[in-house]
C-alpha cells in the first residue's frame, strides 16, 4: 500500500497536519482502512497542504 509517509512526524496545531506528510491525525491513523479511492484523494490534496505549510506568510 503506498503511503506518503516521509518519517518526518511532526505535528503542526495551527493546521491540523503533519509537517512531513501532510495528512491529518485522522488521515494517518485510518490510512489502512481506506479505500484506494479515500487514499488517491488525500494523496493529490498533499502537495498544495504542503505547500502551504512551507509558504512564509512574510
């Protein structure tokens, strides 16, 4: 099952989301018992959530 799991763990509160990942608590814990569909949305949400994670808001 592929994941987007970079073993960077580290939870952002003011998101709600993993800064290596970007997947909610949520997402992370029901991972497994997702369907391939559930995981292929979350998958291509990832790169814009990352990527306003690592934007400078200055």
């Amino acid at each position: 099952m592929e994941s987007p799991c970079v073993k960077i763990c580290t939870y952002d509160p003011a998101s709600g989301l993993c800064l290596g990942c970007g997947r909610t608590l949520g997402e992370i814990a029901g991972w497994a018992s997702f369907t391939d569909a559930e995981r292929r949305r979350i998958m291509e949400a990832l790169p814009a959530r990352l990527a306003g994670l690592r934007t400078d808001p200055e």
